[in-house]
C-alpha cells in the first residue's frame, strides 16, 4: 500500500477509522490507579474500563473531550482528541478515550467522571469546557450535567439515537441497535445540556438530521452557530478557515468574538467543498439562475477555480439549447481509428507497433496517435461506466478500452447534444482510469505507461479518465500517489478532466497490464515497471518478512486474528512489516531483499512481484474465499518466475448485513492449526514448530471488535469458489 501523504488531523470526526495508527503527539502520562492518587498529580493516566481518563494540567482552563467516530484508534497508544490545539493554547486537558464506537452509552463513563469529580480533580479550574463532535457532541452534552458549571462546544451533534425521542434520526442504524438506547440514564443530551452552564452548537442547518438534533436544545444559555454548506462534518470546514482554534479559545475563556469569528468564515467561500454545497442547494431549491450567477461569480473572482468555471458552463448550457457537439468535429473522410486523413488540415492518425523488446499474446505492442480526439468521461446521462476515446470523425478507438475485470469492459461512450467539448492543445498520453485503490492503481492506471519508453518525445501531460466521473476525489488521490509517479521519474503533468477534451494529439498506448491473461504484464510493460522501480532503492531488510494488514483502517477486509500470524512469526525471526506506515522506496526495499514472504492476499504482493528477486519464496494467504488467485500466480511466474505456495484455510467468510458472498471488505476466518501445518510443509517455519493458537472464544472476541469497529453486525458465509470475474479491491 502507498504511504498516507496526509496525516488525519485529530478534530476531524470521521464516520469511518483513519487507516492506521499514528504515533501519539505527546507521550501517555504515568498510569494511576486510582481517582484519589489521580488528583495530587500534575499528569496521569486512568484506566476506567471502556473509558480511560488522560489528563495533563497546564491551566486553569480545563478542556474534557470526548472522541468521535473517527478519533478512536487514530493514535496508537490513546490519546485525546483535541490535544494539541489543547496544549497550544495552554489548557489543561482531560480526555476521556473511547474504545469502542458505542456513544459512550456505557457505565464507564458515568462512573469515572464522577469518581474524578468527587476525588476534587474539578476544584479550582476557573472554567471548564466539554466538547465533542458528533459522537462526542453528544457525549459533551449528555455528562454536562455531571460537571457543575460546565461550558459545552458541540460540533454536528446527536442528542439520542433513540428512536422514540428522535424519529427523524435515521443515520447511524448499527449503533442504534447494537447499544442500549432504552435506559433512562443519560439517554438525552437534551437533558444533560439543560444543565450546562452555555451551550455552543455548531452545525450545517441544511443537513435535516443535525438541524433537528439542535433545534431539541433550547433554553437561554443555549447558542447556535449555523454554518451553513459544510455538512455534518462542519468542523473539518472550519479548520479549512483557519479559525478552529479561534473558536475554541474563545468559548473556553468566555472571550469569543462572534463578529471576528464571522468575519474569518467568510474564508470559507474559497473552499470547493463549500462552493459545491452552496449552488447544489441552489439548484435544489429550483433557483438554477441563481446558481449561475453565483458560479459566475466565484469564477471572477478566482480564474484559477476550475470547478467555478466548469459549474458555470454546465449551467449556462443547461439554460438554452446548444448545438450537438458532434456539429464542431471534422466531418467522416477518415478511414477509421487507424488510418486515413481525417480531413481538412488535420493531420494523418497512425498505428504504430513497438518489436523491441517483441511482443508476446495477447499484447501487440500497439500505440495509436490520434488528431483531434475526444477524450470522454462518465457522465450522467450517459449509460454508466461508458468513457473512452473517440476519433476526430466520432469512430471508436478499440485500444482506448479499458476493463472493470476480467469479463467486463467500459462501454463506448455516445456523445450528447448537452456535452461540452474543451480544445486540449499539445501532445497527451492516454493513461486510461484513475482509481485511488492503491490496488486498482497498479492493475489499471500504470497498464499504459510503457509507452513513455518508446515515443521519443516528452508527452505535454498524462491524461486519465476520472473513475465514476468523481473529478475532485481521483485529483486528491494522483497527488496521494505523486510519490509512485516520482520513483517511476515522470514529469509531466498528470491531470483528469470531468468533461471532453478535443486533443490536438494523443497518444494512445494498449493496455500492457490488467486483469485476466493480461497479469502476465507485455514484455515492454515489464521492463518499464521493473526497471524504474528496482532503480528506486536498494536491496535492505530482513529474509524472511511477514507482510501484514493488521494495522489497516477496520473497513478494510482482513482476517480474524492477523496479530496472532504476526506474533508466531516473529518468535521465528520474522520482520513484521506493515507497508502503509513506510514510504514506497522502502517497501521495494524489503521486497527487494526478502527470500521468504508470508503475506495476505492483497495489493502489497502485487507491488512486490515487481522487484522480487527469482528464487524467493512466497507463501499467500487467502484472507477470502473468493481471492483472484489465478492472477496472482500468472503475475509472479510472469515477473519473476516465482511459483506462489498458495495457502487456503479459509472456513467462514463474515461479511455485513445484506451481503451475499465474500468481497474486498468480507473478514475471513482461518483455520490457525491448519495454516501453520501447511507453513511448515512448504517451508516457512520449522517443522516442529509449535504455534501458539487462538480458541473458538479468542476468534469471537475479535469478531465482536470488529462489529465495533465497522459499526456494522456481520453474519457468515459458506465458503464459495473463487470467481475470475472478482474485483480485486486488497
């Protein structure tokens, strides 16, 4: 997997985990053992069960926070959220770390709050302040009460999910089953807040639910701060502003300047997310004039804003009746994709078949150059998936198609009167899909690269097609993934575009990797991949490696009890090494120099197989029972004439409700005895190792965690044959 360039900030409040564990901001204070020994210290650390008490002294502000969604699992070990605009601030903080995703709708958490308040931990803090996003909103706001005299600051807050109080509450159906949302206790934080000393709620009115939780707190010490246009995660539009910390500082003192506080949001008009909002609830409320005044005039005031721009055009087009698009193209005297004049003074389109180093089936080392070519997204109206290229005279080029497995292709796109057509000048590469999927990535994205090798010429840029049209989401993960792009020593621009684009010249290589027979990778696609990428680093690391997912964000699929193959593994000297957390030259590095890999079916395997030397040994485990294991093995034997010891000890596939066979986020259980008998058959651990193996209640456990964890109940599969036709999502 690739590195995460972009660290999760710690107020974001996540509906899902970040994707691994980052090292802590500050290091955990000494654990305590009891209230009475917390409250002589300056620091402590308090075990309470499902909450643990972290606690620093700084001030005479004391900041409580309670995690969010998001927030659990972020830093590894705990921490509070919020800590660090805490500490930046010089306030005390006292966070209570959740863990499990359960609206702390638990004993704990009662419990230790008031043993801390009765042990005096309170006394002597000249204003305290709860506060919570979502989840934690409602956690700040229920246990005000708690606290005499406290201040809450609640972002996007729930005040129940209890379905007789809150009907209207429809978002979060696992947790509203899975806790007790039916004890009276601490069951409304309309309740607890009335307690509060102030209440600060910030929210986006325009999103039902959360205007309805904050129109059920009223009473005067009750303030609403609506922010409109930013979504349930308002306080991540916030921070884009600059004035989170701001606003914090300024309800936790009591010296909030609401005028300032407006005046520093207008930055918000700069944000695309905001602007988006904004003219979708225009058009929405059936105000498309207004919509388009309003993107005309972000787009005066920044030319740069490409979305201004395009929103302004597809609105002005909506309004009126445009010609078909096909009017503006060069009339049919071309002999199709590969040949003949297209007409007037566009120049001849040509094939060209690159022989050195000599093709082999099913490649045929072809690249088309093309003149005045149309480039085409998804859109909406037309049928899904469908994108490609069209030739100058509207004729289909074949090699432009790209695949969504193995048995299912992209269909062509038919051009329609409501399209909007661009002039792209200069030379482009046709890469094909985007798709942020790391795994994705290097199946269909890298699959046209090759041709850089052979074109003699530095190509203006490299074009892709944005995956489902999602422009803004696959710019975000090419800048995600500039890293790869840099170890392969490319230059150019890479760009995505959400509408046509008439290029003055493409280049428009086949497909020399993806799915089906086409993971044996062409000759010229091999030695473009292999050669960059083992230039990248040298050969360091371990012989024997295991290749983990463990510390993967929970909505990824997996395994029930990867840490206990982690922990066997290592008693036999094993490097545990978990790709995410390292930069891609070191993960080529370990794979460079490892002799025996035991990993996961999964994308790091796929990256591996480029580097891998001949003669290491790899032994797969299936995490699924539909893993593509045919891919695998033609990839290895193709790139480096490595056999695969495939191991499958799958019993159950756990997948969530409504599910009906395992997928690329199904959890697979394993038979422990039988995995490591075959581990040591094959050559991977001695044979009279003796692994230390989970019970029937330790795999339950974990099951439970990871219920938790995805907010979401799972139920089993029988095991299925594998299925070609499987996207591979590792």
């Amino acid at each position: 997997m690739p590195p995460e360039d972009a660290r999760p900030k710690e107020e974001t409040p996540e509906e899902e985990a970040p994707p691994t564990a980052l090292p802590p901001i500050f290091p955990p204070p000494e654990e305590v053992a009891s209230p009475t020994d917390a409250v002589r210290r300056e620091a402590f650390l308090l075990r309470g069960g499902l909450v643990d008490a972290w606690f620093i002294r700084r001030s005479d502000v004391l900041l409580i926070t309670f995690d969010n969604l998001g927030s659990i699992g972020e830093y590894a070990p705990p921490q509070p959220w919020l800590q660090g605009r805490a500490a930046k601030a010089g306030f005390s903080i006292l966070g209570l770390m959740a863990s499990r995703k359960d609206w702390y709708r638990n004993d704990d958490t009662p419990r230790l709050l008031i043993a801390l308040r009765d042990a005096g931990l309170f006394a002597g803090f000249r204003r305290i302040l709860l506060v919570g996003a979502s989840m934690g909103g409602f956690a700040a706001l229920t246990y005000a009460s708690l606290i005499p005299g406290a201040v809450v600051l609640a972002f996007s807050p729930q005040t129940t999910l209890s379905r007789q109080i809150a009907p209207f509450e429809r978002r979060y159906r696992y947790a509203a089953r899975k806790w007790d949302w039916s004890s009276p206790a601490f069951l409304d934080a309309a309740e607890g807040a009335s307690a509060a000393a102030e209440v600060h709620l910030v929210y986006d009115p325009f999103v039902p639910e959360d205007k309805a939780h904050a129109l059920r707190l009223t009473g005067p010490q009750v303030r609403h701060y609506p922010m409109g246009h930013m979504g349930h995660r308002a306080i991540r539009g916030i921070k884009t502003t600059g004035m989170l910390q701001t606003l914090i500082e300024g309800i936790a003192t009591g010296s909030l300047d609401r005028q300032a506080l407006a005046q520093g949001l207008r930055a918000r008009r700069q944000d695309p997310s905001w602007q988006r909002a904004l003219l979708a609830e225009a058009e929405r409320r059936g105000h498309p004039r207004l919509a388009l005044l309003a993107a005309q005039r972000l787009a005066q005031d920044n030319p740069e804003n490409r979305f201004a721009r395009r929103a302004a055009r597809r609105l002005a087009a909506d309004g009126q009746e445009m010609q078909a698009p096909q009017a503006s193209a060069p009339q049919a005297s071309a002999r199709g994709v590969y040949g003949g004049c297209t007409g007037g003074d566009t120049p001849a389109d040509s094939l060209r078949t690159v022989k050195n180093p000599a093709p082999s089936r099913p490649f045929r080392g072809e690249m088309a150059i093309l003149h005045r070519a149309l480039v085409v997204p998804e859109r909406k109206d037309d049928i899904p998936l469908a994108c490609g290229v069209l030739d100058a005279t509207g004729t289909w080029c074949d090699l432009s198609k790209g695949w969504i497995r193995a048995r299912k292709s992209y269909p062509k796109p038919t051009l329609m009167p409501q399209d909007r057509i661009t002039d792209l000048p200069g030379t482009h590469l046709y890469a094909g899909h985007f798709r942020g999927h790391f795994g994705h990535f290097l199946v269909e994205a890298t699959a046209r690269l090759w041709a850089l090798d052979h074109l003699g010429e530095r190509p203006d840029s490299i074009l892709y097609l944005p995956y489902r049209g999602q422009v803004a989401a696959i710019e975000k993960a090419i800048r995600d993934l500039n890293p790869f792009f840099t170890l392969l020593g490319l230059n150019m621009p890479i760009r995505t575009y959400g509408t046509i684009q008439r290029v003055e010249r493409l280049i428009v290589p086949e497909l020399g990797f993806g799915w089906g027979e086409r993971y044996a990778g062409s000759p010229a696609y091999r030695a473009f991949m292999q050669g960059r990428l083992n230039a990248a680093a040298p050969a360091e690391g371990a012989e024997n490696l295991y290749i983990s997912r463990a510390k993967l964000n929970a909505q990824r699929g997996g395994i029930l009890g990867e840490t206990l193959i982690e922990e066997n593994l290592a008693r036999l000297g094993y490097e545990i090494f978990h790709p995410e957390r390292h930069p891609l030259e070191v993960q080529i590095a370990r794979y460079k120099a490892a002799r025996r890999i035991v990993a996961l079916d999964g994308s790091a395997l796929h990256l591996a197989a480029y580097v891998l030397k001949p003669g290491a040994k790899v032994a797969m485990i299936k995490r699924r029972s539909r893993a593509n294991v045919a891919d695998y093995l033609l990839q290895f034997k193709s790139f480096c004439n490595v056999a695969i010891d495939v191991v499958d000890v799958v019993r159950t596939d756990w997948v969530a409700e409504g599910v009906t066979r395992s997928d690329y986020r199904s959890i697979g259980e394993l038979d422990f005895a039988a995995l490591f008998t075959q581990l040591a058959a094959q050559g991977y651990t001695p044979p009279d190792f003796r692994p230390d193996l989970p019970s029937q209640a330790d795999i339950r456990a974990i099951l439970d965690q990871y219920q938790d964890k995805r907010g979401q109940a799972f139920h089993p599969l029988h095991q299925d044959a594998p299925d070609p036709t499987e996207d591979e999502d590792g």
